[in-house]
C-alpha cells in the first residue's frame, strides 16, 4: 500500500515535491509543514521547495535543502532491487508519515539493496522516529 517517490538503480536523485495525503500536517521547529520530497542519499527534505542538490556529502551545517531530516546521510543509491517510499497509516489526528528508504551503503547502482530503514514522523506529537533493519556492515 505504500507509494513509490525513487525507483531502481538511482544515484544522487531525489523525488519532486510530494503532498502528504489526507492534509496531514508535521510540525518541525514551529512550522507545520504538508509536503515533503526525499533523496537516494538519504534525508527528507520538509516544505514546497524542490531540493537543490542531491547533498552526497553528509554536512550538517549545510544550509542546502532545509529544513531536512536524515535517517542515514550518506553517498547512498537505490540498487538493482530498491528505492524510496511512504505510507501514512493511521486515522487523524494521530496519524504517522512513514519513509522507507532501500538504498546501497556505499552506493551502486548494479548491486541489490543492503540497507533498509524508515523514517516516521508523527503528526500530532511531532516525534520523528528512525527505524533501521538490516544494514550493510563496514
């Protein structure tokens, strides 16, 4: 049931700008925000804006593409077998924007998938939770 934002064998790509479904909303820093869009090298960048670069570089002083949130910020891609996408589940105003990214850590495009997490961000609380399974190991 989940949407689809990158598909297959991308590198440093990121999706457009994506309305969160049945006009949920997150609060981030005191901003409510209801669109999102997302990059291979895993963050999720919150507003209207469209992302700029696709930040392969993990700076977390980088002012490019914000406000963003990173899961795993790294030079990462979708593989033969991987990808971006969301789900929100739940019924308002208690709902839950989960992300999953299916990325290669580092990043190839002609290999399958060795990482999987999410990203879920709560509507009401503003929890942003970050789930992980199985990661590549160094």
């Amino acid at each position: 049931g989940s949407t689809s934002l990158l598909g297959t064998a991308l590198d440093d790509s990121w999706s457009s700008v994506t309305t969160i479904p049945g006009s949920m909303s997150f609060v981030f820093e005191g901003v409510s925000y209801t669109q999102f869009s997302v990059s291979s090298n895993g963050w999720l960048r919150l507003g209207s804006g469209i992302p700029t670069t696709s930040e392969a570089t993990n700076s977390v002083t980088s002012t490019s593409n914000i406000p963003k949130i990173y899961g795993l910020w790294d030079d990462l891609s979708t593989g033969t077998n991987g990808g971006v996408s969301y789900v929100v589940t739940g019924s308002a105003p208690n709902r839950i924007l989960k992300v999953q990214w299916l990325v290669n850590a580092p990043f190839s495009t002609t290999s399958p998938i060795n990482c999987t997490y999410q990203v879920w961000l709560y509507e009401t609380t503003g929890v942003i939770e970050m789930r992980y399974g199985s990661m590549a190991t160094a």
